[in-house]
C-alpha cells in the first residue's frame, strides 16, 4: 500500500472539513512509536492529541481490553449496567481533588463531556449563561464550538450558536493581559451584558491546550473561585487534554488550591479507548432527571476496562514523576537553543505538558510559519509534532509518558535539528 494512493482516495471519499495533518497512514504503533503504511517510522509525540499518555498498546490495557473483549462488548449501561462503570466512577471520585462527595457518569468524547457539564450544571443551579475564556478549546458539538474561545475554523458557517455563552480574555501575560484585566473584564461584562446571578457556570482549562499551552494564573484561579463562590456560579475545570498525570499532577487542578465543582475528563483516560467523564459534587451531579444524562455508547465496556488499566499504569509506572522528569529534560534543551534559535519567544510548561512559542525577532511578533518549517522539518526527520496557540506560532509536546530515555534523546537531537535549521 501506498501513502500517494490513500491519499488520492481519502480526498475523493472524505470531506475537507475533517481535516487531517499527515499526508501518511498509520500502520502499526508501539508506545511512543508509530509507523506508516510503506514502513516509515515516526517518534510520536502527538500521541493522538494527548491521547496516549500511556503509550500506543500498553500491554496492561491490551490485555484488560481483551480480557472483556471475551465477556461482553456492549450491553448499554443505561439497559444492563456493569460493575466496571461503578468502579471507574469510584476511582475516579476519589482520586480527583477534594474529599467532599462525588459522583461520576460516563460518556465517549471531550466534547459530549463539556456538553454535559453545562447540562448539569443548568440544572443543578437553574439558571442559563456560561462563561468561558478567549483561546479556550472545549469541543466541536454545538455548545462546545459555542464555548471555545476562537472562531476559524471552529464556528466558521456553523452558526447560530447556543445563546447565552460569554467570553472573557484569558489571562495571558506574555501577550499583555494580566489576571487583573482578565478580573476586570468579568467585571465589566456582569455590568454591561448578564447578571451574576444568571450565571450557571465559568468553565476552563487550568491549562490551555489548543489555546497555546497557557497555564491559569495560580491568583486567577483562586479569584474564580471566590467569585464563583460569591454570586453561586459553578466552577467547571475542562481537563480534557490536561488530566491523567501530563502535567505532572493526574490532575491539572492539583497545582491550585482550588476545587473545581464539575471536572470534564476524556482523552488519556482510557490511552485510545473512546471514554470521558464528567465527575462533580454529588449534589450537582445528581441534579438532572432520571434519563437526561446519557448514550447509547456512554461508558462503552471495553474503554472502562483500558480505563481502569490506565489508572494502574499511572500508579505502578510513576507516570506523574516520569511527567515531570521528562518535561524538564525538554525544557532544558529548549533552554539551551535559545541562543542558536533567537526566534524563541517562550519556553513554559506545567510536568509534562510543554511548549515553545515562536516570534519573528526582528518584528517579535508570532511567526507562525517559522513554526510550521520547525514542525515539517522535525517530521522529516520523524518526529511527529503538533502546534497549537491562538496565533499558530507554538509547538506543543505530548509525548506518551512512558517514552524511554534513549527515544526521547533521539527526538531531542531532531528538535534541535528542526529548529536551528527552519
Ligand atoms: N476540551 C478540551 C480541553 C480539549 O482539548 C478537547 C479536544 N482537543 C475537547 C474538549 C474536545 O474533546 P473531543 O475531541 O474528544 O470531543
């Protein structure tokens, strides 16, 4: 098979609208290893878009998918429900921050995540408006587009949106808003636009992930929550693409004192098993009618069972530790580029979860295309990478936490190939 002729036939079969970065298949993967149709193999550090924390097929969640391969493979938990959904639920209840009771419900995506934490929180607090943040990234179903902080090409001809969804500007201080202007524009807009008191809920990522890799102020933060707390707004963490020990926490929210109300969660919780999760106070939680919360595929048996994998992978394998490890080797070597590379802008990252930002250093202005020749000439060289960032001007790494030493040197001396060539 060859990667020319898929190609030829993906884009007589399939919309542009999906659109796809590599112009290879994917054959065959193995933890931080992927290769393609004609044999090539690739460093994968996109993981999926944060998927694979844990690595492609990690023995441990192969064996616990077939061992309920062998069982059942769907009987609809809303039919004939199953212990492993009671046990992922309590798991994950207890091992997300704050010791106040919680409950958990299943679903497949980020997005329907999202989706159903603005439900819940709708319900629990009877009231309509949500606030996110510019640069947010929450999904691609209706009210998720609605709540992500940026229009192409996520809202683009997608129109009309969910009403009563606010923006505020995130708190970047490398691109001049401070938490006080982020504070202030709160502000502003329960003068001008919606009461507090219609506010439902403020939903963010503690770390940016599309948006750029930016992580919240630890005072922004702690203010949300105070004015949460004031006018009985819910607080949402989206830790999608945060969540399950990339950050060098298992969750983003650990490196806050502050506990959200309602935790979206998908992604590397079931290392690329279609799950996600919406876990919460109880009482939020339980706030819905029996039969409002839900699908068909919610909590599909075999994503619980690599789920409740994944979660002794972390343990067992100190993938927290391992985050953190890897994270600083990265930043170190960025920081060693910097002056070979004068386009560095920003070197940041919370564990694992790592970026570098480009600017053009004549204008310091985002230099999106010089990070677009980093990122081809890294896959050339086979280092698969991903950018992100409101101006498309920053590489984010998302390599599997299991990577080992000698494959992560090897990506290291690509990188420093890419960048000082690009
Ligand atoms: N929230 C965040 C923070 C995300 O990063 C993403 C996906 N990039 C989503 C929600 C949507 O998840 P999904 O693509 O699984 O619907």
């Amino acid at each position: 098979m060859k990667n020319v002729d898929l190609q030829q036939r993906k884009e007589a079969a399939t919309p542009r609208g999906v659109g796809v970065m590599c112009q290879f298949y994917a054959s065959h993967a193995q933890n931080a290893e992927l290769w393609d149709v004609e044999n090539r193999r690739y460093i994968d550090f996109a993981a999926g878009i944060a998927v694979l924390n844990t690595g492609h097929r990690h023995p441990r969640l192969i064996s616990a998918i077939q061992a309920q391969m062998e069982k059942f493979t769907h009987s609809c938990y809303q039919i004939v429900p199953y212990e492993s959904y009671i046990e992922l639920a309590e798991q994950i209840n207890q091992l997300t921050p704050g010791t106040h009771a919680k409950k958990t419900a299943l679903f497949s995506t980020g997005a329907e995540a999202v989706e159903n934490a603005i439900k819940i929180a709708r319900a629990a607090t009877g009231r309509s408006a949500v606030i996110a943040f510019t640069g947010g990234f929450h999904g691609r179903t209706m009210m998720g587009m609605a709540l992500t902080g940026k229009v192409a090409p996520y809202k683009l001809g997608f129109g009309p949106l969910p009403s009563e969804v606010y923006h505020v500007p995130f708190p970047v201080e490398l691109h001049g808003i401070t938490t006080a202007n982020s504070l202030a524009a709160l502000q502003a807009l329960f003068r001008a636009d919606i009461d507090p008191k219609r506010v439902a809920a403020i939903i963010l990522e503690p770390v940016q992930g599309e948006g750029g890799f930016y992580a919240a102020p630890f005072d922004f933060m702690q203010a949300l929550r105070k004015l949460c707390d004031e006018h009985g707004i819910l607080l949402i963490a989206d830790e999608v693409q945060t969540g399950f020990a990339r950050t060098g926490k298992l969750f983003a929210m650990e490196h806050y004192a502050v506990t959200p109300d309602l935790m979206t969660m998908a992604k590397s919780l079931a290392g690329g098993m279609p799950l996600a999760a919406v876990c919460g106070r109880a009482d939020i939680m339980d706030a819905p009618a029996p039969g409002g919360l839900g699908g068909t595929y919610a909590g599909n048996p075999l994503a619980i069972a690599s789920a409740l994998a994944v979660l002794q992978v972390i343990k067992d394998e100190q993938l927290c530790e391992r985050a953190q490890i890897l994270g600083d080797r990265l930043k170190e070597k960025l920081n060693s580029l910097r002056t070979k590379v004068p386009h560095i802008a920003d070197i940041r990252g919370l564990g694992g979860m790592v970026a570098v930002e480009f600017n053009d250093p004549v204008r310091a202005q985002p230099d999106a295309d010089f990070t677009k020749r980093v990122q081809a000439l890294a896959l050339q060289k086979g280092l698969l990478l991903l950018t992100c960032g409101t101006y498309s001007n920053v590489i984010r790494f998302l390599f599997p936490l299991t990577t080992s030493d000698e494959l992560m040197d090897e990506a290291l001396s690509i990188l420093a190939e890419a960048m000082q060539q690009a």
